[in-house]
C-alpha cells in the first residue's frame, strides 16, 4: 500500500508521540496535472553557489540600484557591484554587525544600522554619515512616493526627509498613536507605510497633506505588532511578520486586507516558543519556479522556517556544519534579485550566493535532505514491516567523487522519534542507472514507528511517494 503523508511538511509537536514530521532542506511540489504520478512530491532545496567574496565581513544588507548595479554592506564595508562583477569599495560605515536596511530614490541610497545612518550615491561614489540633530537613529528605512521613511528609535513616530532630497526636518514626523507602544519596524507595500509597534500595527497612505503628507487609513488598526523587526517581509501583494501582542508572541501572519492571517501552524508556533530569544529574527522573501518563500532565520536559536505560499506548508533549512555534522540555520541572512539571479548573503562572512535548483551543496558542504515521516500504526497491533519501497527520481549520481554511487539512509524509531538506533543504506543508481530501485527489506516489527529518509550525497533529490509492505497480527 501507499505510505499515507509520506509527502508533506514539517509537523513536530509538543508531543513527539502526537506527531513528529520532520522535512528538512526539501520542500513540497503539488501537482497540477492531475496526471502525475503522485499529488506531491517532494523537491531538495536550492544549494549555494558563490557568486562574490566581499572581504568586509558578514553581509548586513543588500540593495539593486538599477539592473546593472546593487549596493551590498559587507561588516563595516560599503560596496558596489556590477551585474558584470566589478566591485568597488565606496567606503565605511559602523563596524557593528547588525543589519543594514536601505533603500533608494533613484539617484540616493540611504542606509540605517540603529544608531547610525548614511546617505550614499552610487554614481558619484559620495557616501556620507547623517549628522543631521534632527536624526536619531533607525533600524528599517524604505521610500515612498519621493521620500524616505524611517522609524524615529526608540520612539512610536516615523519621519521622513524632504521629498527625493536627503534633508531631514524635526518637524516632519508622525506617531503611530492608535496604541502607546514603541514602533519598530516599518515596510511600505503597494505605496502604503505598514508601522509594526510591539502590540499593534497601524498603516498610513499619502493624502496630500502641505503639512505632513502621510495619514493613517480609517480602519486600518491591527491589534497585532510586531516580534522581530527585521521579520516584516513582502510577498504574493500582501505583507508577513511575525506577530506579538499583549497576550503574546511567536505566530506568523500574513495581512489579509487590513486584518491579520494566521500562517503558522501550532508545531511552528511550539518550535518559535522554545526559543530562548526571537526577536533578532530575520525574514526575507524569493521567488523560484512558481514558488514563493517566506525565510525566517532564528540566529540565537540557531533555526531556520521556511513558508511556502504555493503550497501552503512549512519546512526547515539547515546549514550541516562539516566540522561536527551539527545542523545550524541557513547560512543566507538577506536577498536580492539581481544579474538575473536570486542572491543570497552570509550571516558570518563576505560571502554572496547563487540559490541555484541546480547545485547540490552549499558552497561545497554537504546539504542533509531530511524526510521524518507520520506514524505508521494500525490500532495498536503488531506491524510487520516486510519492504520499504520509496519512489524517488534515481540514476542521478555524479561523474566522479562523493555522490558517484549516491546512497538513500533509512532510520526508525518504535519509542515516539526519542531514539533511532538503526540505521540501514540503499543505492540510488549511479549517473543513468534509471531503473534503480530504493527497496528496504526486513525491517522488523513495531506497533507505533516512524521513518527516517536521509541523504547527503551531492546529487538531485526529488521524493515522490514510498509503498510499504506491511503484515498485522498480534505476534
């Protein structure tokens, strides 16, 4: 018979003996044929192509000018890098290793680090510190119909400079007053400023004001805020943050016209809630074959979610640390869509990456695919599991070198995913041996188990459905 959810997302309760679904470094693809061999399938994450070094240090931010130029801010270093490569160092800023928002009017690109800002023109190469009193630091910046909004920090007011100039007037502020908490984090979307505070939301739009021209809309106050301020993101014509109020924290929303949209699931939610700290996560969105991703990286817990619109399912990415086989989160902190590409930049060094479908490590380290399926249980009889039989594309080893004979590794835990004392290997065909088969025999007996499919060789990984071979009795 078919393995019932062999396809799916990642789904670990509070209780492992609930349900215990793991789906690392995969995500699902749903049919739209109606002819496919299966509904779903499983599909290896993109791997990590370096595309540039950037000597600096970690990479805080990164910004497309115009499509022959972007702006990256790489540790204290600011530079700027053609489509072709060329890369030139324009100056510095702070030496911290917070991130660096942006953003451009076309001609300036300001920047903002907490404390600190900057405006810099990438024609003239003219980077300059905001000395400006009536600026006293941001952490998020975006433009708007001329001018750049930031929040004001510390406060519950945003400003805004002159319209496209770089001056900054005292007088030209709002406060987010709908509730009395501080405003963290701001993201325009289709020209409208969303001001996520601590415990509420509010969005303001142009009205033409001589005054002051932002007002916010009638009804669009939301009592949820905002528990990260680098997590607010756009995708799909809506906006993602992750939520807090004052009854709490750690669910993930989408804006459904001016209300929240709970995204999250409750094993989502109970993983964010084990976290020691969740407020310096960090969110970014990318496009890829259809698929739209929400990424929200964890850095003191060391985690990494992954929401995929299309499919409406969560997954996790790890980064496998060759040092330790431990797995950590995704070594990508930002991105941009830039030479015809999806960019990436590392958290810990200069790097900036390719997410490349097509390449099957990160950077050269190996990538774990991880699949930890439902329970298999039949009313708590005797299951004789007699053959594992899991469809998957095979023959696509490679030349030379690890992943030339490509293995699948099959675990199981009988004891609710606490223990998985075994550990069995099948082949996946050498490169066009595509009437392999993945088949695991003999594999023991147990009243309540789940599986375990791993593989780390360097190759394509697509699972499609398993077919188990299954006896019930009572001995």
């Amino acid at each position: 018979m078919k393995f019932p959810g062999f396809i799916g997302g990642s789904y670990r309760t509070r209780s492992k003996s609930f349900d215990t679904q793991r789906t690392i470094n995969l995500y699902p693809e749903v049919s739209k044929s109606g002819t496919s061999k299966n509904i779903a399938a499983l599909i290896g994450t993109p791997g990590l192509r370096l595309w540039l070094n950037f000597p600096g240090g970690n990479i805080r931010g990164m910004i497309r000018f115009n499509a022959d130029l972007s702006v990256v801010v790489s540790g204290p270093n600011v530079y700027k890098v053609t489509a072709s490569k060329t890369v030139t160092l324009l100056g510095t800023i702070d030496a911290g290793t917070t991130p660096a928002s942006m953003a451009s009017n076309g001609t300036t690109i300001m920047i903002v680090t907490g404390a600190y800002g900057y405006f810099l023109n990438p024609t003239t190469n003219a980077l300059s510190t905001i000395v400006d009193a009536d600026f006293i630091g941001a952490d998020t910046v975006q433009f708007i119909d001329g001018y750049f909004a930031f929040n004001k920090k510390g406060t519950g007011q945003f400003q805004i400079t002159q319209l496209y100039g770089t001056g900054i007037d005292g007088l030209d502020f709002a406060t987010a007053e709908g509730a009395p908490d501080l405003l963290l984090s701001l993201l325009v979307d289709h020209r409208e400023i969303w001001l996520f505070g601590e415990a509420s939301t509010e969005v303001f739009f142009n009205s033409g004001n001589p005054d002051f021209p932002f007002e916010r809309i009638q009804g669009a106050f939301i009592e949820q805020g905002c528990g990260a301020k680098f997590s607010p993101a756009k995708l799909d014509n809506t906006v993602y943050w992750l939520s807090a109020d004052e009854r709490g924290q750690g669910m993930v929303q989408r804006a459904q016209g001016y209300q929240p949209q709970r995204v999250s699931t409750h094993a989502v939610e109970y993983a964010i809630g084990q976290y020691s700290t969740i407020s310096d996560a960090i969110g970014y969105t990318y496009q890829q074959e259809g698929h739209s991703f929400y990424v929200l990286n964890f850095p003191t817990a060391n985690a990494t979610w992954v929401y995929d619109t299309s499919a409406d399912e969560w997954h996790e990415r790890a980064w496998r640390n060759p040092d330790d086989a431990s797995l950590n989160r995704h070594r990508s902190n930002n991105q941009i869509a830039f030479a015809g590409e999806n960019l990436v930049g590392d958290w810990e060094n200069g790097n900036v990456y390719v997410l490349d479908l097509d390449t099957y490590t990160d950077n050269g380290d190996l990538i774990p695919a991880i699949r930890q399926t439902p329970y298999a249980a039949a009313n708590n009889e005797w299951m004789f599991f007699n053959r594992l039989w899991i469809d998957m594309e095979v023959g696509v080893g490679t030349v030379t070198g690890q992943g030339s004979d490509p293995e699948v590794m099959l675990s199981w835990s009988d004891d609710g995913g606490n223990t998985w004392p075994i550990e069995v290997r099948s082949k996946m065909g050498k490169l066009g041996e595509r009437m392999s088969r993945v088949i695991f025999r003999r594999l023991g007996k147990s009243r309540s188990r789940v599986f375990r499919v791993t593989i780390t060789d360097p190759v394509k990984r697509v699972l499609i459905n398993a077919d188990v071979t299954v006896g019930v009795g009572k001995s």
